[in-house]
C-alpha cells in the first residue's frame, strides 16, 4: 500500500425530508446566493422545500447554470458575490451547479486571470463557504473537493481537485431523484462506475481493503440499475444508487492504491469538442482504453470479472471478459458507446485529441503509457 493522508471536512446529512435540515446548517446572519440550474427544481418541488426552509434568511438567487458549468456564466455569479456581499453559497442542483458554485466561491476571492485557477488548479481559499442540495447522484461533488469547468469560447473543460473546495456540508434526499429523466440516471451510473474503476483498475500494490470496497460499489450498481430503470420511484434503489455515487468518489476508496483518472481526461475532451454528456464520454472511452493498456491493467480487471461476475479463466481471458461484460453492462442499461452513434467521426476526434495532449506534453495516467499515438489509436476505436 502507498503512503497517503485522508482529509473529508464535509457534513452529509441523507434522508427523505431533510431538505427542512437548512435551516440548522446555515449560517445565522449572513447573505446567502442561492445557486441553481436551468430550472429543474422548480418543476419537481425541491424549489419550494428549498425557499421554505429558508424562510426568514437573507436569500438572492443566481440561477441558470448550465451542464457542464460554463465559465461565463460563473463570472457574472463571481460579481453577484462581490458586489452583494455574499456570506454563504447554496447550491441546489446536479454536480454543474455545485461545481461551478466551487469554483464562484473560490473566483470571487481571486483578483488575478480566473481561468488560470481551472488550468493550474490554483490551490486558493474559498471567499466564502459553500454547502449544498444535491440533485443527481453522479459525480461525488457533494463529499469531494473536485470542481469542472467548461469553456465553450475556447472549447476547453478543466477539471481536478482544489483543497479548499470541500462544502461545508450536503444534503441527500434520494426522493428528489424521481424526477431525473432516464438519460440523468443512466449518465450518473456510468459516471459512478467510472470513478470506482479510475481509482481500481490500475495495478495492484497490495490494498486488498480498498479493492473490496471498490468492488462492492460496483457490485451494488450492477444489482440496482435494473431496478432503477424499471421502478424509477423506488426510494430504496434511488438510496442505494446515490450512496454509490458519494463514496464512489469521496476519497474513501483512493487512500493507499494507483489512481489513473485518464478516461475523465479524455472524455473531457470529447464533451468540450462534441458536447457528449459526461457520462457519455466516459462510455464510450473506458473499453478502448482497457484494451489498449491490457496488460498494465490485467491483474484487476481479472480480479473485478470473478468477485463481480463469477467469471473463471486465466488472467488474460477474466480480463478480457471483464472488459466484454462492462460495456454489455452500460448497453444494457441504454447507454451509447460508439462515437459514430453520437454522430462523431471517430477518426477526426482522434487527430483532435492527439493533437491536445502532444501539445500539453504530459502523458495522462499511471504508466506513462498513453502517449499521443496510444490516444490516437483509443479514440479512432471508440
Ligand atoms: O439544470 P437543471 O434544470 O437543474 O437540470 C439538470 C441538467 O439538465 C438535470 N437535473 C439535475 N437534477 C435533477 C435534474 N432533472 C430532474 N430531476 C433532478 N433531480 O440533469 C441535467 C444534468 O445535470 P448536471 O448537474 O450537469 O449533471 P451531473 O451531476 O452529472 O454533473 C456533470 C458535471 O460534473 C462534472 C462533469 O464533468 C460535468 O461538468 N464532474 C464533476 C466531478 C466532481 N466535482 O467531482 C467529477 C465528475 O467526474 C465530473 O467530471
Ligand atoms: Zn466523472
């Protein structure tokens, strides 16, 4: 096991009705923004369980962010922040919201060029705290300190950790999830199952603990996306599959073992050329990938077929089978992983994306291996 430090400051507070929480949570006194997206909570209620527990606060709202933040518009909260004399952020929304509120805390303190805090990944203080309502179960923005921002101007999305960016605390009532449209669901699964596999599926350093927990995240998901897509509003499943995406990516499973988040820096990409869902992206890059680096990641990918899918075999063909059972696993649950079934040319991507990452001269992942020409031949694959 590597040496490592664990640090996660952020108060989760999960169950049905706990919304009303707000108001022990908030700070007394201070002005709150309110942050939200393109209107979702005010069709499914949460709006409304929102503005009544904070009844009697100071409260502006900024609503309107987009999927997959956009910069601009973070800029114009950053001003509303600075000029009204802003003490607290909430956040109410899917990972967009929270993660461009991350950053619009983090901005408003910051008086130098606000994009060089996304491409350095500026380890700045916030302005003020953030909290948050979360929306989706996907991205582990409500227990981590992560924060992606999009630019469409220049077609770039950057994405990492800033140490300061933890909220103060989330909430989780799975039954704001009913709403999600099934395309929501199934991109917040996959983004799920991305994160535990960015933070297992590398080589083995002896962590058999953080394996298993990984492992576990993954055997939940592929036992409740069945029952999601068929009883959109069992609240049990819509618990169990939101806890999945908070521990997914929480650090929990991370302390001690290789990370490789290169699947995240390539999808990235194909979101800021082609506008892919995250959780697209993502789909359509990780059984390329796999294949293309089969033998610096066979030990655990052999070990995920059998504990997940009782699959036997020699090393080679578990890991072969566990690379043919994930991507029958996402078609299973109707997500796309074939570029051209988005409409991209496969080939023309892959040119673009060779071409960025040669340009930036770091070689993403745990080997050194995914040079230019390796993302060239993944992404005509895919
Ligand atoms: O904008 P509104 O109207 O609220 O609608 C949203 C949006 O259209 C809708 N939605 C959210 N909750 C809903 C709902 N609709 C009905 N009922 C609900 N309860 O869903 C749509 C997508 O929302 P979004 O917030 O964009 O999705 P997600 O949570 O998947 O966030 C994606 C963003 O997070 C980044 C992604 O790159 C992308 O920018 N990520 C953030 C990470 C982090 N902070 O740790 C890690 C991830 O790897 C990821 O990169
Ligand atoms: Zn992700």
């Amino acid at each position: 096991m590597l040496n490592f430090q664990f640090y996660n400051p952020t108060r989760i507070v999960f169950g049905k009705g706990t919304i009303s929480k707000l108001r022990e949570l908030l700070p007394a006194g201070k002005r709150i923004l309110m942050t939200y997206g393109g209107g979702s909570i005010k069709k499914n209620g949460v709006y409304d369980q929102v503005k009544e527990a904070l009844n009697g606060f100071d409260v502006i709202e900024f609503g309107g962010i987009e999927p997959n933040p956009e910069y601009e518009t973070c800029l114009k909260a950053v001003d509303v922040v600075n000029k009204e004399n802003v003490g607290f952020i909430l956040a109410v929304g899917g990972g967009s919201v929270l993660d461009a509120s991350k950053f619009i805390s983090i901005a408003a303190g910051y008086d130098g060029d606000k994009w060089e805090i996304m491409k350095k990944l500026m380890p700045l203080p916030q302005k003020v705290p953030v909290g948050a309502v979360i929306t989706l179960p996907a991205t582990g923005s409500e227990m981590n300190c992560n924060l992606v921002i999009s630019r469409r101007e220049t077609k770039e999305k950057f994405g990492g950790g800033i140490p300061s960016a933890f909220p103060k605390f989330s909430i989780i009532d799975p039954s704001v999830t009913f709403s999600l449209p099934t395309r929501q669901t199934v991109n917040g699964i996959v983004d799920t199952f991305v994160h535990v596999m960015e933070q297992y599926a590398t080589y083995d350093v002896n962590s058999p603990l953080q394996d298993r927990w990984a492992l576990s995240i993954i055997q939940t998901l592929v036992e409740e996306a069945p029952k999601v897509l068929k009883n959109p509003n069992d609240y049990d499943v819509r618990a169990n599959l939101f806890w999945c995406a908070t521990t997914g990516l929480n650090f929990m499973i991370a302390p001690g073992v290789v990370e490789d988040w290169s699947t995240h820096a390539l999808g990235h990409e194909l979101t800021a050329l082609y506008g892919l869902d995250h959780g697209q992206s993502l789909a359509v890059i990780l059984p390329r990938l796999w294949k293309a680096l089969f033998n610096e990641k066979k030990e655990k990918l052999a070990k995920m077929a059998r504990i997940v899918w009782n699959v036997g075999g020699t090393d080679d063909e578990a890991a072969e089978k566990c690379i043919a059972l994930t991507e029958e696993f996402f078609r299973s649950i109707g997500m796309k992983t074939n570029l051209s079934e988005y409409g991209v040319d496969a080939a023309e991507a892959a040119a673009e994306l060779k071409r960025r990452f040669a340009e930036r001269g770091v070689n993403p992942g745990e080997t050194g291996k995914l040079t230019p020409d390796v993302i060239y031949k993944i992404v005509s694959e895919s």
